[in-house]
C-alpha cells in the first residue's frame, strides 16, 4: 500500500510560496538595463539567411 505525504507540497503550492532566492533575483532584475542588453545582443540573429530567432 502506498503513503501520501501530507506534509508534502503539490508543485502549484511550491510556486506560491515566498523565497529569499526569488526576492533576490527581483533585485537583480531592478538593477540590469534590459534595453541595453538587448540592443547589443540583437546583431545576433538579425542574418539575411537561415532561421529567425
């Protein structure tokens, strides 16, 4: 027979929960310039031939 662990979270309930990991990435998202980044990276995909980005 098999057991459910009760005090178990579902993976819904592991992605509500609060964590100091994703508070801190937050922070770092608040500090880069996406618009910069994007406009260095954008020479990348941007050839003539072959498949879009």
């Amino acid at each position: 027979m098999a057991w459910k662990n009760l005090k178990q979270r579902s993976l819904a309930e592991s992605m509500l929960i609060e964590h100091d990991a994703l508070k801190e990435l937050d922070d770092v998202h608040e500090l880069i310039t996406w618009s910069r980044i994007e406009t260095l990276l954008s020479d990348i995909h941007s050839k003539p031939k072959g498949k879009k980005a």
